[in-house]
C-alpha cells in the first residue's frame, strides 16, 4: 500500500496553490502580530556543514546556524566542518548579517584531550561564537572555567527529558536545553512550567530511532562511537523478527529500526505556545540546497504562525521539502508515540515524492499515472527490495501524452510516457510499481540563486529617527531589530533654505536607498524645525556612515574574560584502601538472583522489567543477607520521578542511577547511590561533577578503550570508578517499541496489550546474529548485542592501577550459566585462573564466542576526532 503523500494531520490546503516561483518568497520576518495571544518569534536555527550551508541559511530566514570545527569534538565527525582559522571571518559574517553562531562540541571528551579542547574553547571565545553546545558534563565545567561569558547549550547528546534532570544541569552553567526529540508538545509545555531554563527542540529532519547520547550500536559492533560522532548508522540496515524463536514473516517490513524524518511545521503553534525559544532544523551532512529549502519553508511557517495563529502549507510546498530530502514526513514524537506511524518499515533511503505508479510498459516508454508534477530531466526511483537490488532509476529523457511528444516543461496530471537512457533497462520493472519523484533540477537551481546572488536577499530591518532643525547638525538615531544602536551627526550645521526645504517623505527617500547593503528601512520618524536645507550630498554620506558603523557594530567582538590556566586540581579526599576486589552482579530474572546468591556473591544490582517483582527481590536479598542495589530507568521523563520513588520505598541499600534527576533523589533521601555509564563519565571533570551529585561509585563510560580507560583511572581516585568486564552490549535505547510496533495491533502503550510480557524477541541482522529486544518498566526497548563482550583481559592491569570494583551484567542466562560465569569472573578477580581461560571457558559455554569489546587492547586506537 502506497503512504499517502500528505499525512492528515499535516495542515495542508489545495487553496490558491502558488506558481512554482511564487513559492520562494521575501524571507523578511513579518511585524504583523499574531491575533489573540502575545507571543515571542522563537529563534529559527540552521545548520551549516561549509560556507555555502551558511549563505543559503542567512538568505533564506534564520535566525542562527550551528556548525563543528574540524578539530573535532563534535557530532558530526563525516560533515566538512569549519576549521579554527574560520571563525573570526565566519562570525563577523554571521553578525554583519543579524544572526547568530553556536559551535557544536558534543561529544565525550577522554582525559588525554582535554588541553586540546581547552585551547579550541580559548579560540571559540576570543572570535566571538554566541555559544557552544555541549554534551560532556566535564566539558560544560571546562567552558564556564575558560570563558564565563560564552553561553553553553546543553546538546540533545546530552539526554535533557525532564525538568529535575535540567535543574541539576543548571549547576553546570547552561544557558539552553537542547530537549530530546523524543518529548511530545504536551510534555515539552509541562517541562517549560517547571522550570525557567530556555528550550530548543527539533523540528525537522532525520530522526535517531535511540536517544541521542545513549546508542551504543556503532561503538558495539565497529568501535565507532556515535558519543565521538561516528555514527554508522545502524538504525537504517534491514533486518528480520524472530519472536519466540521462530522468524515471523513481515513481508516488505524489514526496516524495523529506521524512523521516518521529521516536519513539524504545522506545530510550530503549539511548540511556541509550550514555550520553545528556539526550531531547530537537523542537517549538518546535508546539502546548501537542503538547507535553503527547508529554512525558507520554516521563516514562512515561523512567520504564518506569528500572523494566523497557525499553519497551512500547500501540497507543492510540502513537495519542495520532500525533495530536498525525505524518508516520509512524520510529525516524529511530538504528537506523542505512534509507534506504526513513526516506523512503517518498507524503507529506510530518501525516496523524495510520490510520483505515481506504473500501469504499463510499451517497448522503451513506461506510463505511469501521474500523483505529482514531472518533467524532463527529473530524477526518479521506481521502488522495490533495495536489499534485492530490486530497485532501481534513472533521468527522464523525454515524456510523451497520448502518442505526442511534449514540448511543455511539466506535467502535472493524467498517464504519460517517460523514456529514459539506453543504459536503463525497463525489463526491471512491473506494472503497479509505485514510482518516486528524487530530484528537481529547476528546484535545485531556483535553491541556489537564492543564496549565490551578489546582493542580499535577507537584510536586518533598521528604524530611523531624524531630527533637522536650522543651526543644529543633522541628527540620526539608528536602531536594528538586533539591538544595535547608532547615533550620528552631518559634519556642519543645517542652512535656511532658500526655496527647498527638508520634508519627511524626500528625507525617507533618501535614507531608504539601502540596496545591496544588509540592511532595509523599516520605520521612518523625522522632526523638523524651522526650514532647513538638507542637501543630497550630507545625506548620501550620512547613509553611507550609517551603514558602515552598522556593520562595525555588529562585527564587534564582544569583550570577554579568557582564562589561560588549568582547571584547578581534583579536590579529593582520602579514600579508605579496599583490599579485596568486589565482584557486583546485576541480575534481570529472579532465576539469575537466585543463582548469583548460591555462588556467594554478596553485591547485587537488579534490573527487571516487570516492577512487582522487586518486592521479592528485596525479600531474597534480605534473607540472604546480601546488598542489593536496584536500578533507575535511564530515561526519566515528566511524570516518571514517582518511579525512582517507588524503588526507595522498598529499602534497598542503594540504586543504581542511569539520570541526573534520580541522582538528586538519592542525594535527598540519603540514599546511596551508584552512577551507571549512561551518565557518560570519560574524563575526570564529569567524573568529579557527578561525585558532587552524591554518587558514591561511577561507572566507566563504555566509549573509553583500554588506553583511556587506564587515562581516566590515572586521572581520578581508583576508588571513584566500577568497571563492567562482562555484559551484552546495551546497542539501542529507544523510546519506539518495536513489539507495538509490528506485533501489537496497537500503536502505543495505552493499547498495544503488552506484547513485551508474553513473547521472547529477536532482531536478526545482516550476519544472521540476533540480538535480544527487551522493554524496561516505562515501556521503552533496549536492544542488546547478541554477542557477550568480555574486558577479562584488562584486569590484572586494572587490579594493579587499584581498581576494585568490578560488575558482570546478565541478560538472558539461565541459573547454570549464571553461576559458570560468576565462578570464573570471581576466579580471575583473585588471579586463580588466566584471562585467557576466562575467554576460553566462556565461548564453550556460550556457543556464540565472546568479542574483547570497548577495553579490547588496540594497536591503532580510536584517533582522536
């Protein structure tokens, strides 16, 4: 079945569509103000991976740009980037020209590093980027100690769900949250009315099917760290459904993992009514077209909302955007979870718009019956099994209706012939294939004009106060909508005129004669005393200083405190010497606790997913006499503090934390607690931050390798840190559930009927591995590595370094293999048996062999972005 072009929830109209060049129109901002309420115009921010992304933003209507240096650091490692040089040049053009620039620095940053980001930071600050965005704690601290005057954005990297997690964040300086896509409009507006921090969210673009800062696939199954920005993007590969180990037949479904992208224009309404300062667009890798088209169709949006109170775009609108790049529009989770809707599964490339579908082929012509406008020299796709090669495409060559050659540049309706090259074979294709419009070369070109003609498109709205009065000097107030204010006077006073005197409207003229500059008059007040005589001449060349102290003042790096030294040193205290190392376990059935308990152990964390189980739990553990953690959602979203509640109420000796609001719960109940690696702690700043919050132990981020792992431990107290040396490798964390999506008849967790109780799943990828799917107790899917990782081998070292916290994790072993693990982990621990026989015992008993994984010792690590 063919997805209709324009979902029913999109606010679309047919009315008075425009003519393909009316649809790019003045970007100007409008003053006219929205009816009925008193809103604030929310920042239109624009991505740039080059120059040409920054030109295309700046004439099509934003606000602002984001952009990465090639220094690294930053989460789009594959985009061209800026390099350090650039930002003197690339800021002052982005002032002159009323906009703002924040440098992205989201990602993790290991000890060894940190005086490179350091001095990137120094030089961030001193060219006079409005903000950075972070992710890494440690690196917020870092940038607040460098320059306490460059704001700090805390990245969508950075995982910000709810309120209580923003207001630890607070702490660190942050000016602005990046929220996670995953926050419907409703729970966006309950975040807004708990706290005073300003939000960004998401409006369009690809989505991550995981929260950002908490996918792991790519560091576990290539070492490549979406936290470092090498993102493979495993999300966007087929693959296949066992449930209950049988392969469940899902016909053309097999992209279970790859979202559609998003388009929110038609809640802009409602996100700015929810409070969101600021759009954001997606796309540092896509192309200066892309971001031309969709900046353009979101000033509009932005400015239609501000006017009407909402949004209507046309069928050729929502088109044009197709055409940039789309995998099917979806308004992602901002209209809550619709898990069939978001994830249809047929596709996971751009497929751009729907052009119709085959209904014949005649020698080398297909007919196709036409849903959207086509012309010569248009890309298409017909569609097919990609992963079969059954896909294909090519240019329009020529077009034909009823037998005769069409000489018109488009068509828009009814069955017409298309040819295309001779390398194209049409024996490929099949009657009712759906066909695929993926590229407009008239569009493109219309794109780039926008942005590669001399003389600006979008210009900064400048308002004149003039006073001109016999003997006095002309006097000029200029203000911009940008702040900038100018005061300026002619060089000699103003003569009686003899004839011509000054009037209000040839002054405007005059002063309105702003072409090629960038900036344009808006409003123009003049007062007039007596009959002075204001020659062309002073006014030329007053116009001419006002827009050169216009330009100076918005070029004007601000004056900032640079700090030159270090960080000060780790304010530490002893720690009492641990002799013994502690082997934890974290168990996910009552069957691994049970078993975990026979062999002896005596520290426990327990993950289940089903909540009243824990009451048990703490029961076993008691009467064992054992500790027993239990462990937080890593997600905490409004509404879902009570959660962390609930696990006090059973008196456990401790949690183990996976967010920033459960860790201040602790801290206010007294409640030990233990940081787990979502909280991402890969240098010593992070590490000392989240001490601060109250965690007594924290876990070491899964991104460091053997090197910097030793790196951190040298960094920090041993006895700060716990090391998790065997586990499945948590890959996705997803907000979509995948048992709703394909084997409920439901579409979210108020009817999907709970799947995830009754069925054992799988995901079946490209190699034939399948890897585990569970639900947690918010209903959200972790997707676990098929194959155990091991970090045997790094621990003597980590022994001798003085680590002595150590943590194997279960996913899905039974009490016998439960017990084989822990006996050889505890036997390594106090040196009885070789790490390789630890390696050796463990692939007999797992059949499916074991991979080194992140602590693997590498002779070429991971070069550092």
């Amino acid at each position: 079945m063919v997805p209709p072009l324009v979902r029913s929830r999109f606010a679309v109209t047919d009315n008075s569509l425009p003519t393909p060049d009316s649809d790019i129109v003045d970007p100007q901002p409008s003053a006219v103000p929205l009816p009925q309420k008193q809103w604030t115009a929310p920042e239109l921010l624009a991505p740039a991976g080059d120059w040409d992304c920054v030109r295309a933003a700046i004439e099509n209507g934003a606000d602002a740009i984001y952009f990465g240096l090639d220094t690294g650091f930053n989460a789009r490692a594959r985009a061209k980037n800026f390099g350090i040089q650039d930002l003197p040049e690339l800021m002052k053009t982005l002032h002159r020209r009323g906009l703002k620039g924040y440098v992205t620095l989201n990602t993790l940053v290991f000890p060894s590093e940190l005086d490179r980001v350091s001095e990137a930071i120094r030089h961030i600050a001193a060219s006079g980027v409005d903000a950075v965005l972070v992710q890494d704690l440690g690196i917020a601290r870092l940038v607040r100690h460098i320059c306490p005057q460059l704001d700090i954005h805390a990245s969508t990297q950075m995982t910000m769900t709810s309120a209580e997690g923003i207001e630890v964040a607070k702490s660190l300086g942050i000016s602005r949250v990046v929220l996670a896509r995953e926050l419907s409009v409703a729970e966006i507006s309950k975040i807004h009315a708990a706290t005073d921090m300003p939000l960004e969210v998401f409006v369009h673009g690809a989505l991550c099917v995981a929260y950002s800062g908490q996918c792991l696939t790519s560091e576990s199954l290539g070492g490549r760290s979406a936290n470092r920005g090498q993102c493979a993007q495993a999300c966007r590969l087929p693959y296949e459904l066992i449930v209950d180990g049988d392969l469940r037949p899902l016909g053309d479904v097999q992209y279970l993992l790859s979202p559609q992208d998003l388009a929110a224009f038609a809640l802009i309404p409602d996100l700015i009514s929810a409070g969101v300062c600021s759009l954001k667009i997606e796309g540092r890798l896509k192309t200066p077209e892309y971001v031309a088209n969709i900046t353009r169709h979101y000033r509009q949006a932005i400015d239609q909302a501000m006017r009407q109170g909402k949004v209507e775009f046309t069928p050729r609108q929502v088109r044009e955007m197709e055409l940039s790049f789309s995998r099917g529009f979806s308004p992602g989770w901002l209209e809550g979870c619709d898990h069939k809707m978001l994830v249809p599964g047929d596709h996971s490339a751009k497929r751009g718009v729907l052009l119709g579908e085959v209904v014949n082929i005649v020698g080398p012509r297909v007919v196709v019956k036409l849903s959207a406008a086509v012309a010569r020299g248009d890309g298409i796709a017909f569609q097919g099994n990609r992963t079969a090669g059954e896909d294909c495409g090519g240019r329009v060559y020529e077009l034909f209706q009823r037998g005769k050659k069409l000489t018109a540049n488009e068509v828009e309706e009814g069955l017409v012939e298309m040819t295309f090259d001779r390398a194209f074979d049409v024996n490929r294709l099949h009657v009712g294939q759906t066909v695929w419009k993926t590229d407009d070369p008239r569009l493109r070109r219309k794109l780039r004009a926008t942005f590669n003609d001399a003389d600006p498109l979008r210009r900064t709205p400048v308002d004149l106060r003039l006073t001109a009065e016999v003997g006095q000097r002309l006097h000029l107030i200029a203000k911009t909508a940008t702040g900038i204010e100018v005061v300026i006077e002619s060089e000699t006073p103003l003569q009686q005129a003899n004839k011509h005197s000054a009037q209000e409207q040839s002054l405007k003229e005059q002063f309105d004669r702003l072409g090629g500059t960038p900036f344009y008059l808006r409003q123009f007040r003049a007062t007039i005393t007596g009959q002075p005589m204001v020659p062309h001449s002073v006014t030329g060349q007053m116009r001419k200083e006002l827009v050169h102290r216009l330009t100076e003042s918005a070029e004007a790096i601000p004056v900032r405190e640079i700090q030159q030294s270090p960080m000060a040193p780790l304010a530490t205290t002893p720690e009492p010497e641990a002799v013994t190392p502690q082997l934890r376990v974290l168990c996910r059935t009552p069957e691994q606790l049970s078993a975990a308990i026979e062999t002896g152990v005596r520290n426990v964390y327990v993950e289940y997913n089903d909540i009243r189980q824990y009451s048990e739990a703490m029961k076993t553990a008691r009467a064992a006499g054992i500790q027993i953690y239990l462990a937080t959602l890593r997600i905490q979203k409004p509404g879902e503090l009570g959660l962390t509640k609930k696990l006090l109420r059973h008196e456990p000796d401790g949690l183990l934390v996976r967010n920033l609001a459960s860790l201040e719960v602790c801290r206010e109940a007294g409640m030990p607690a233990v940081a787990d690696f979502s909280l991402n702690v890969a240098n010593q700043w992070t590490a000392d931050f989240v001490r601060q919050q109250g965690a007594e132990r924290l876990t070491v981020s899964y991104d460091l390798n053997r090197d910097q792992l030793g790196d951190l431990v040298s960094a920090v107290p041993p006895a700060w840190l716990e090391l998790v040396i065997h586990q499945h490798m948590p890959m996705f964390h997803m907000e979509h559930c995948v048992f709703c999506s394909v084997i409920s008849p439901g579409t979210n967790k108020t009817n999907c009927g709970r799947p995830c109780d009754t069925h054992v799943v799988q995901l079946r990828d490209r190699i034939g591995m399948e890897h585990p799917l569970q639900a947690d107790i918010g209903c959200r899917n972790t997707l676990f590595n098929a194959v155990p990782q091991s970090g045997a081998e790094v621990v003597p070292e980590m022994l001798l370094a003085g680590i002595r916290s150590f943590r194997i994790e279960l996913l899905e072993n039974d009490a016998s293999a439960t017990r084989k693990i822990i006996d050889l982990y505890r036997r390594l621990l106090h040196n009885s048996i070789e790490p390789k026989e630890v390696w050796q015992a463990l692939q007999a008993a797992n059949h499916v062999g074991v991979t080194r994984g992140t602590l693997e010792q590498r002779r070429n690590p991971l070069a550092i972005l």
